[in-house]
C-alpha cells in the first residue's frame, strides 16, 4: 500500500474500516465530524452499520448494544460529546465489553471553542466516568500514527474486553499528512462466548454492570484492577528523540510531543541538549522510563495545550524531590516551537549559574 | 382409573427461567413477564432473541427471561436495542422498559427510536409511579394522585400533565404498530397477549417500531391491596390512558 | 530542506486547495511533508488559511510563528502575515484583491495580478492556480512538473474536466512570475 495524504479524522476512519469495524454510531461535533462523516459513506457502501444518533448520550448506548453482541463498533466525539458518553462509559467498563472511542480534544471547560486543546488528560484518563476504572488510553502525534493506534486499539479492547480511547488534539484530526494504510482485515464471523448471540442450545447469557451485593460489586472491581494492573504491566508506549545526552528533557503528548521535537532541535542548535520523550499510552502512562530518564537528566518540562494534567503524571513518576517545570497554553493556543524554546533557554541559562 | 392419560394443560413457557422473582405481591410484572415469555415461545423466537433489561423494579428481568439479556442504562434501552439491532439484523430484540424509564429520563431515546422505525419491539410498563425508588411521581402519575415526592396530590400547576406515550409514540411516521392494553383482569390480559404478539409479528416481518404499553398495578407503593389495585386501574388508568390500538399501519393490517 | 509555505485568503478563493496541491506533489516527490488548517466555524467568506511544510527529513512542528512562504490572497491575509513572514522571507500577493502597500523591505515580494490572469483564462475560481504557478517560479520548493502531476492526480473524479484549464493557469503564473 502506497503513501497517501490523509486528513487525521478521516485516516482515523478508514483505518477503523480496516480493522473490521462491524458498527459505529455517533454524532457530529467539530472538529471530529469529518470521521462520521466518511463513515456515513464508507460503512454504508460496505453493508456495515453506520448510524447517526440523536444524541452522544444514546450514540454510546448504541455502541454498548452492539459490544454486547461481540461486535467491533466505534463512536468518535470531540470534549463536550465526550462529556455525555461518560454513563455509557461506566456502563461499558463495568460489563467488560470491547469498544474504541476516538476523541479529537476541543477547547473547554463548557461549550468552550473548537480549536485544539489537551483539556480532556484527566478525563480520558481518570474519570471516563463514575465508579473505578481506567480506560487504555493511547495519544497519537501523527496522521500514520492515529492510522496504527486505532488499528491496534481494536485488537487491544478485545485482548482486554475493555474501552480504548484514542485521543488527539483537533490539529491531528484536521491535518493532513502522507500515510500509508493497513491491510483490510476480513470482519470476524464468529463471536467471543461471553457474547449475546440468542440462547441457541446453551444457557441464556447477561451482561449487566449491576451487582447489588457489596461483595460481588467488589469482586468485579477487583477483576477490573486485575485487568488494568495486566494492561500497566504490558501497554507501555512511548517515543524517545535524543534522550541519550540529554540535560533537559521536555516531556509532552501528541502534537505537543513534535512541536517540543522541534523546539528541541533549536535549542540544539544554540548548545542547550535538550531531548523529548513522548508517552504514546497516556494509560498506562510510562511512569517507570520517565523515572530511569530522570536519574540521567538535570531538568524535566512538561508542556502540554492545558493547565498542567499530565504534569500530575509525570510528578508521580519522578517523585517530588526531582525539579519538573510546567509550560501550557489553554482555549485552544497551541504553543510554538519558538514558545517552547524560550522556556528550555530559560532552564539552560538557570542550570548554568547552577554549576558556575 | 390407573391409565388415566396425563394431559398438559399449563406449564412454564421455555422463554422463563424458574427463578423465583422479587416483585411484590399483587405486582402485575409477573403476568407481563409470562405474556412475553408465552409470545416468544408461540413465534419459535427464542433462541433468537436478545432483550433488555431497563432501570426500574424490573432491573433484575435478566434473571427471569430465558433469553440472553443486557441491562441498559436508565432510559437508553431504546439505543441500546439499536445498536443491537443494527449490527445483528437477524435477532429479535425487545426492551422491557418502565414509564420512569421510557416516559421521562429515556424520552429522548424512545421518540427518536421510533422515529427512525427502528425494528424493536419496546414493552412498556406504565404504573404511573416510581416504584423501585419507593413511591415518587412519575411522567405518567395521574393528577392529584398522591406520592412520596407529589405528598398532596400531582398538582398540574407545578408538575405539568402526565404524558400519554402511545398517543404521542402514534404519531410518528416510524411507528408501524403501537397499542395500549390492561392487564387489570382475564379479559384484558388476553387482549394484551394478543397485541404482544402482534408486536413481535411485526418485527419478525421488518415492518419497523412496534410497541405494547401495559397499564399495571403497584400495590404496593399505591398504599392498595392487590385486589384494589387492579380495581384503580380500571377506575383510574384506563379513563386517562383509553386502552385500544393507536397505530396499525396498512402493513400490519395485512400481516 | 525544510521550507514553511503559507496560502491565505477568505473561504472560496482556493487557499486551502492551492496547499493541498503542493502538498501533493512534495509527497508525491518523495518529501515528508503536513498541510494544517487554520479551522473555523465558518464556512463560507471566513478566514481559510493553511500551513504547508515541505522537508528532507522527518517533520516536528507542522505549525510556524514566522514562516518561510506566504501566499496572501486578500488585504487582511496581507496585513497578517507582512509582519509574520521571516526575515529574507518571500510573500506572493494577489494584485487583484490587494491595494495594501508592503512595507517590508527585508522579504522578497511578488505582485501577480491572480484574478486577471485566471479570468483571462477562463474562471476567476483558478485564482489560486496562478498564485501556487508563480510561488514555484520565485521558489522552487518543488518542480512545475510534480505540481501539475499532482493538479491532474489528485483532482476528484468529478472535477477532471477542470484539469487542463487548471494547469494551463498554474503555468502562465509560472511564466508570468519567471518573467517579473
């Protein structure tokens, strides 16, 4: 398969199909509706399932239906619409049910704006919803990148019987970038045997999230934890620019990671050895690379289109003795290169007067 | 007479597991349960059948119906069913959905359900009181009709009028069948098993959104034995929620 | 090589189109290259600008605060990036639509007359044409030919009537830049 240029929302989309997407409902909401979109014809001309819902609310209750049935299905919202597919997230975590959410970040909080943002880290990874638990998350930072982690995310909900978030900022879903596609993959006949299939010769099955004996309840969390401690121990993604020699190290996700690799080269270029390291999964977030990297460099930046969130992650990782500096931008500014720069030079000339 | 023939004249249907259920005495979800059981056995549907259980009394139904089941969010078992449905047009679906359920936090989700006529067939239990969550008003609560949360009586002023599902359901081009049965005694409770089973005739055919709204009892948080119960039904329900046919497409005519 | 192009102007002038075409053609040459928008919630008339970089080597940043390149299509496009642009920088103006005065003498400027020009040709909708022609006149980011390969490649089905006129269009700028 050759290089093709692709708008991040619509290579999102197709890598889906690729991956035997059976169903997806959503719901237009910039700046991801390029995605339903697409689909809207794509699915449709292939005899899959495609519908636009009324609402995220009953868009993730539409996929939830579908989960129940074994089926790969999809939805895709931007932050808002996120917001109101948080029930039907905690619904599906609890049943252990398989499904990808594709989430292209807006500014917030509120209606907020549609430009790019990062707002949603906490969200997406702390509280897709009420009750305990962690959904995978994965943070592309290229259009070939959102194409390879949507297709691996499907494989990964089934693996795990759980949510996989791919998440990006709104610059990934608009851009447009060369990629190359995977290969179609046949869509599945047969169905997992926890699936809802119609009590053909065997006993009825349920899937329910409810358990009303506190001892069950917990039990069912402890599976849970179980599960997310098996997805911390083997989920770890994460890409690394020039860390080796590295003095400063800036620590950033998705668009925020290159525009840092950049911001990185310049400062190169004027004698400051910075380097990036990017976590690809925000869950499990690479807490144990970032704290060997910490043992090796003087400084760590965050920088991240948001308050500080990741930050949180980093912090834990390293330990609150290790200097870790924050810079963000929120509504949706996106720092520059020359924004990120400015900062490292800054931590350059401090870390100089340290050692004179 | 030692060789008497043993004749069967009532059992279990096969679409009921024989779990005890948890409903109150005089509760009419039983009867509900069993006409659904009955019609899913008559059609041969069983095994392919999926259902859904709603937020509500009958939140534990999983646990009664013989058929592979999901509990849904409250309200959302209407696009539950969709998605269901849409990537498995080969099974039977049905929500099993109380008027707290349906006619107030699922709103949304049933009207555009029918809209779209989607092919589910939606069961609809209208007691017109919450009663999982002991006694408060619900969409469907009769005006003056004390609750735990309408203590003096719904007052139309505050509270607004209860809604009459099926009439509005009726109107919507994507509604092939929809009717509003009783099942306060015998007779009614024939004519309901009927038009449960034209719903899933519906289905079975493609025809689009089907529905069966059952007046029921709730003795219990209505403060009434159960013979009183069934009596305020008819007294009651059936002068504000008039029971008949209020959708029947050409199509379903000529099933 | 690492080279920032900027194609700015309302929505309908084709400066989203302009880029996707040269974008095109550094991809299809073997470049890495990104095309970002700008993005908005209008639709028509608004501002429509994107961001293309071409480069040797793996990209970082697809968005600039001075780029190299900017094709400015109206005055507010101008007015923007006549102060963005960087030092030893080149700006493409469209003379049709702009009767603001440059007044940076450390960038290179290029005054087309992209209206006439499409209009003489046939359709003022090729505007944007003759702007990308006489950008790769006064620099080669890549070559005419990759440009043209990409308009007749990439066109939908449904617009490959447009072709020709199309490159027709992206030449004469070509010339009529090679010739200023």
């Amino acid at each position: 398969m050759a290089r093709e240029l692709w708008k991040g929302n619509e290579a999102l989309a197709e890598a889906s199909v690729r991956a035997g997407l059976v169903a997806y409902f959503g719901y237009p909401i910039t700046p991801q509706t390029e995605l339903l979109e697409y689909l809207s014809l794509r699915m449709v001309k292939l005899g899959r399932a495609f519908l636009q819902a009324e609402s995220e609310l009953a868009a993730i209750n539409m996929v939830y239906g579908a989960a129940c049935t074994g089926v790969r299905v999809m939805t895709s919202s931007s932050s808002p619409g996120i917001s109101l597919m948080q029930e039907g997230l905690s619904y599906i975590a609890a049943s252990e049910v398989p499904v990808v959410l594709v989430d292209i970040m807006r500014g917030g909080p509120g209606l907020g704006n549609i430009q790019p943002s990062q707002g949603d880290y906490f969200q997406v990874t702390r509280a897709a919803g009420h009750g305990d638990f962690h959904p995978l998350v994965l943070a592309p930072a290229t259009v070939q990148e959102a194409v390879d982690l949507v297709y691996l995310a499907f494989d990964l909900a089934e693996k795990y019987r759980t949510i996989v978030i791919v998440v990006a900022d709104g610059n990934i879903g608009q851009m447009m970038e060369p990629a190359e596609m995977p290969p179609m993959r046949k869509v599945k006949k047969d169905r997992p045997d926890w699936a809802l299939t119609g009590a053909d010769g065997r006993e009825h099955r349920i899937i329910t999230s409810l358990e009303l004996g506190a001892e069950r309840l917990e039990a069912l969390n402890l599976r849970l934890q179980k599960k997310i401690a098996r997805i911390r121990q083997a989920e770890v993604r994460y890409q690394e620019h020039k860390v080796e020699d590295a003095d400063i190290l800036i620590a950033a996700f998705g668009t925020m990671g290159r525009i840092s690799q950049t911001a990185a080269e310049m400062a190169r270029a004027k004698g400051i050895k910075a380097g990036v390291f990017r976590p690809i999964s925000l869950f499990p977030f690479p807490d144990e690379r970032l704290e060997e990297l910490s043992r090796q460099v003087s400084r760590i930046l965050v920088v991240e289109m948001n308050a500080g969130q990741m930050l949180d992650d980093v912090r834990l990782a390293v330990g609150k003795d290790f200097p870790v500096e924050f810079y963000g931008r929120m509504g949706g500014v996106v720092p520059l290169p020359d924004d990120v720069l400015e900062v490292v030079e800054r931590i350059g000339a401090e870390l100089n007067d340290e050692q004179r | 007479m030692n060789n008497a023939e043993e004749k069967l004249v009532f059992e279990r249907p096969r679409s009921l597991t024989d779990a005890h259920t948890h409903y109150c005495p005089g509760c009419t979800h039983g009867i509900a349960h069993r006409l659904v059981a009955e019609a899913l056995d008559e059609l041969g549907l069983r095994e392919r059948t999926l259902g859904i259980a709603p937020v509500g009394c009958a939140v534990l139904a999983y646990y009664y119906f013989n058929v592979d089941m999901a509990e849904a969010a409250h309200g959302r078992a209407p696009a539950m069913a969709t998605g269901m449905k849409r990537a498995n047009p080969d099974k039977i679906l049905f929500t099993y959905q109380g008027d707290g359920d349906l006619a107030a936090i699922g709103a949304g989700e049933i009207v555009h359900a029918a809209g779209r006529g989607e092919n589910i067939t939606v069961i609809f239990i209208n007691n017109a009181i919450y009663g999982m969550t002991g006694g408060q008003m619900a969409p469907t609560t009769l005006e003056g009709q004390k609750t735990t949360s309408s203590p003096m009586g719904r007052d139309i002023s505050i509270a607004g009028h209860p809604l009459r599902m099926s009439e509005l359901l009726a109107t919507l081009d994507g509604a092939a069948y929809v009717a509003r049965g009783s099942l306060h005694d015998p007779k009614h409770i024939r004519r309901a098993k009927k038009a449960i089973l034209t719903a899933f005739k519906v289905q079975q055919a493609g025809l689009g959104f089907s529905m069966v709204e059952l007046l029921s009892a709730c003795g219990t948080n209505w403060k009434m034995d159960p013979v009183e119960a069934l009596g305020w039904i008819k007294d009651n329900m059936v002068p504000y929620f008039p029971l008949g046919d209020y959708k029947v497409t050409d199509a379903v005519k000529n099933l | 090589m690492h080279q920032s192009i900027v194609f700015s102007g309302f929505g309908g002038q084709g400066a989203l189109f302009a880029g996707q075409v040269l974008t095109y053609a550094a991809m299809d040459t073997g470049r890495h290259v990104t095309w970002i928008p700008s993005y908005g919630p209008e639709m028509r008339g608004g501002v429509a600008r994107c961001t293309v970089i071409v480069s040797d080597d793996e990209i970082g940043s697809p968005i600039v605060r001075n780029p190299d390149v900017a094709v400015v299509f109206n005055n507010p496009s101008l007015e923007k990036f006549q102060t963005e642009v960087r030092s030893g920088g080149l700006m493409v103006v469209n003379s049709s639509m702009i009767n603001v005065s440059v007044d940076r003498s450390d960038i290179r400027t290029l005054w087309i007359a992209g209206g006439e020009i499409a209009i003489e040709l046939g359709d003022v909708r090729m505007t944007n044409m003759v702007l990308l022609g006489a950008m790769l006149a006064a620099n080669p980011v890549v070559e005419l030919s990759a440009a043209e390969q990409a308009l007749r490649d990439h066109l939908p089905e449904r617009k490959q009537h447009l072709a020709d006129p199309n490159v027709e269009v992206l030449r004469r700028g070509y010339r009529t830049a090679t010739k200023e």
